[in-house]
C-alpha cells in the first residue's frame, strides 16, 4: 500500500513538473524559421532591425527590406539585370502594403510567396513601379541629406527654372518610397511629375550578377544613351551608383 501510495505521489509531481515547464515554454514560431526549399533561394537572409543602415548615405532605415537574390532570378526566370531589380522593388511595395492593410501583421509564408509570385507575374507582363523616364534630359537628385539637413533648400531648387528643364527623379538610400512621399509632403515641397528611386532598388549585385559586400545600384541600364543626366547632390558624390553622369553640386 505504501509502495502504491509512493508512486502515485511520484506521478502527480512530475506531471505538476511539466505543467509548470509549460507556462514558462515558448513555442517556436516555425514559419519564421521554415520557408520551403524552392523560395529561399530567391531570398538574401533578413536583415535585422539594427543593421537596416545605409552605409553610404550614413542612416538608418524605419521600413525594412526584404532583399532578394538577383543573380538567381536572371538565372531561373530569364531577367535581366534592370527587370530583376525593378522585381525586388516591386515585391517590398507590395510586401509594404499588405503590412499596412493587415493593420501590421507580416505577411506569412505563404502570403509572401503568393507576393513573390504576383510581383514576377506584373514584371513579365511589363509592369514597373519605377517607370524609366524618357524625357532627353533628367535631373536625377539624391535627397537624404537635402531633407534631414536642407530641406529649404531643396524646397527652392524643385521649384527653380534649372529643375524644370528636366523630368525630375527623386534618388533616397534612407526612405521606403512611401516614407519618402510621405517626408516631402511633411517639409512642403513639390514633386508633381517626379519619379522615385528608392532603398528598395538597391542590391548586393552587380549587374554581372555578381554578389557584393555593399549595396550598389547600376543605372545605366535604366537610361537611353542619348539621354541627359544631370545627377545633383548635396556634400559628396555617392559611390555606389553607377552611370553616365553630370554631377552638380546644389547650392
């Protein structure tokens, strides 16, 4: 009897054990770990919070970015350079706005490889969020440092007789192209009829398909030969876009 006692005893502690393991349990969450063999190869690894920096223009970045692997794209779906890179940038808009309607909750897998899809489709069928200018002559102008430190000045020049000779093309290495539609209307300054080039077109490839350390962009291939254009600038020219360029100091 006392043995039988013993042993029941024995069994309510480890089962009062294991109940109290399980309060303090934290289920893994396998979607964030999983994603099935055949999508990650388009993916890079995500980047953290921390490290979503813009070496060059020397900021950090409030939207992340979900960047993906260029060389793989052009090599399994027949992209070039320009087309897989205009993929990237339209897979995070979509990516952005499915946040934003879902009051913040993140795509899960299977939502983000139906947008991974989606956006390939749109790309095929010629469907671009940057549509490449055609204007002869183009004011390409990085604005990172003009709206943290110069905002009035850039307020002057978007409405100077020198900017209206060319379609304007607003370049940022630290704004989402929302946030930075957003951060113009916020300092008040025009962009009617501008275009934007933001941190999602940006890559760790060449155009080679090439994997680099930094991130690069190679606009040459988003411009005509005949065209012109001017690439203004606030400090110091970047060194990490590529193309046949004027560079102007604004002042």
């Amino acid at each position: 009897m006392k043995n039988r006692l013993f042993h029941i005893f024995l069994i309510l502690g480890l089962l009062s054990c294991a109940t109290n393991e399980d309060k303090n349990y934290e289920r893994v969450d396998v979607e964030k770990y999983y994603r099935p063999s055949g999508m990650i190869r388009y993916f890079l690894p995500e980047v953290p919070g921390w490290k979503n920096t813009s070496f060059e223009a020397n900021c950090h970045r409030k939207t992340g970015i979900r960047y993906l692997h260029i060389e793989n794209l052009m090599e399994s779906f027949a992209l070039d350079y320009e087309s897989a890179l205009q993929m990237q940038y339209l897979f995070n808009v979509s990516y952005q706005n499915s946040i934003v309607k879902k009051n913040g909750t993140v795509p899960n897998l299977k939502e983000e490889e139906a947008l991974f899809f989606e956006a390939l489709d749109k790309i095929k069928a010629g469907q671009r969020v940057f549509k490449k200018p055609t204007f002869k002559n183009v004011n390409l102008i990085w604005v990172d440092d003009l709206l943290e430190n110069n905002s009035s000045l850039l307020r002057k020049f978007m409405m100077s007789e020198e900017a209206m000779r060319g379609r304007p093309l607003l370049l940022s290495m630290c704004y989402s192209r929302s946030d930075l539609i957003k951060k113009l209307k916020q300092r008040n300054i025009s962009f009617e009829g501008s275009r934007f080039i933001s941190f999602e077109m940006f890559s760790y490839f060449t155009s080679n398909g090439d994997r680099g350390a930094r991130e690069i962009l190679d606009l040459s291939y988003f411009f005509r030969a005949h065209q012109m254009v001017n690439f203004y600038y606030l400090k110091n020219k970047p060194r990490n876009i590529l193309g046949n360029f004027r560079y102007k100091k604004i002042k």
